[in-house]
C-alpha cells in the first residue's frame, strides 16, 4: 500500500509542476499593441475598426489565450473597448499577431475621429488592458503614433 502512495504523490507533484511552469511561462509573454486601422468597408456601413496585437511567447513552453480586454485613447479620449474572448494558441518560442475587431461607439468616431482625420496631424494611441494566458492576467500598456 506504501508503494501506491508514493505513486500517487509522483503524481500530483508532476501534474501540480506541469501547471506551475505554465503559469510561469503565461507571466512571460509579451504583448506589443501595433496599430489601429481600417477593415473592409460593406455597403453603406461603417468600416470595421481594427486592432492588431504582436503576441511574443518567449518560453519553451506552447500558451493559450483566453482573453484580450482593454481601452483604445486617442489623444488621451477614451475612443473605443476591446472584448475578445476568442481563444488564441501561441506556439513556444514564436510570436503571433492578433488582430481584433474594436467596438466603437458611433459617438467617439463623430467627436473623436473625424476631427482629427481632418487635420492631418499624427495621432497618439494608447491601448490599456490585460490579456488572459492560462488563467494569469497579464497587463499590457503599449502607446503607438500614427499619421
């Protein structure tokens, strides 16, 4: 009966070490916001606004996301949210670009946008969030300048 015991300690040590390295491995990755831009215009509709995200996986170890949630500031105006629950798979050391449909408010693209597509003048962008890698959020506070 001892000897069973000392398997089924071998063996919750391994499956509680396997858990602890991917946390360890989510707290690694690296989020970088790249730019905001334009998606496909259809019909008479407004064109979809997009984010892309560079996810870098530094470790040995393959990750999951589960979630990216956030702000977009524009000039330091709140201009849009972020939700996307869509599960992501990074492969270990590799990076991924997420690219992720933002919920505008029509009101932000009137006060906001347009304003400022008018003078031509470059735009700061700021993304404030998390992102959800095995069960670790892991913040991310990235600006960008765009023209």
């Amino acid at each position: 009966m001892k000897k069973y015991g000392v398997y089924i300690t071998a063996v919750i040590g391994a499956i509680a070490l396997y858990f602890l390295s991917k946390g360890q491995a989510a707290k690694s990755v690296k989020v970088y916001f790249n730019s905001l831009g334009l998606g496909k215009v259809k019909g008479f509709n407004l064109p979809e606004i997009l984010a892309k995200f560079r996810i870098v996986n530094p470790t040995n170890t393959p990750l999951s996301v589960t979630s990216l949630v956030g702000d977009i500031f524009i000039n330091d105006n709140q201009f849009a949210s972020i939700q996307q629950t869509d599960m992501l798979d990074i492969p270990a050391n590799k990076e991924v670009v997420y690219t992720v449909k933002v919920q505008v408010p029509a009101m932000s693209i009137v006060t906001t946008l347009l304003p400022l597509l008018k003078r031509k003048q470059k735009i700061k962008i700021t993304y404030t969030g998390t992102i959800n890698s095995m069960g670790i959020l892991v913040p991310i506070s990235d600006t960008i300048y765009q023209s």
